[in-house]
C-alpha cells in the first residue's frame, strides 16, 4: 500500500559537516605533502632490504631441500613402511580351502579307483547268453 500521508520535512545545517570535511581533506594534503618523499625513501629502502632477503633466503632453501631429499625422506620412508609391517594384521591360512580341496581330491581318487576296478570286474567275467535267447548273426554262433 502507497502511504498517502505526508511525511514531515526535516531540514538540518550541514554547514559545520561541509567546515570538517573541508578541514580533514587539507590536514590530508598537508600530510601526503610531508609524507610523500619520505615513503618514496622508504619504498626504495624497503626493495633493497627484500632483494637482500632473498638473496640471503635462495641458498637457505636450496641446503634445506636438498637435506629433506636426501636424509630426511629415507628416513621418513623407512619409518612409516615400518611402523606399517608393525601394525599389519597377520595373515590368514587359508587351511579350510585346503582342507576342503583335498577331501574332494581324495573322493575323486576313491571314485575313480571304484570306476576302475567295476570295468575291470565286468572284463574279466565271460559273457553268459541265456540258452533260450536268439543269436545274433543269423543262427550261426560265433564260437
């Protein structure tokens, strides 16, 4: 809804805000005035010590790198695959598949030995014919 009152009109002296900032942005210039050539030395100064520092720094990072490289990481290694074989659960024979594997094994051997000796029982047995049964090449037998 669109308020159709009329709202009061305030009016306030901004005179002595507009006095402040006027004074505040002189008492600025004023200090960029003092302050500029010192920060310009002060800029230069500061570049110089940061290139001393990293001059100094380059070399400190090479030893350190190459220490960590070579001494540190073998170490570090050894330690952690150590500690690694410590906590490693022992390993599990696998004795049930085995156990089952040979008993298999076992009564594959006992049924074939009885295979065997079943087709060697009925070779050694003569073929009987019953009397009464016809031959088969046309009457004529074969003895």
């Amino acid at each position: 809804m669109i308020s159709v009152r009329r709202r009061p009109q305030v009016s306030i002296d901004t005179s002595r805000l507009r006095h402040m900032q006027e004074v505040a942005r002189q008492g600025a210039l004023t200090a960029a005035d003092r302050l500029g050539p010192a920060a310009q030395r002060s800029r230069v100064y500061a570049t110089e010590r940061v290139m001393d520092a990293r001059s100094w720094s380059a070399p400190q990072l090479e030893r350190a790198a190459g220490y960590v490289e070579h001494d540190l990481a073998p170490r570090v290694s050894s330690f952690l695959t150590g500690t690694a074989h410590r906590i490693e659960p022992p390993k599990r024979t696998p004795r049930t598949r085995n156990a089952a594997l040979a008993m298999l094994g076992a009564v594959a051997a006992l049924g074939l030995a009885g295979a065997a000796a079943a087709r060697r029982s009925s070779h050694s047995l003569p073929e009987q014919t019953p009397e009464h049964a016809p031959v088969g090449n046309g009457g004529i037998s074969a003895q």
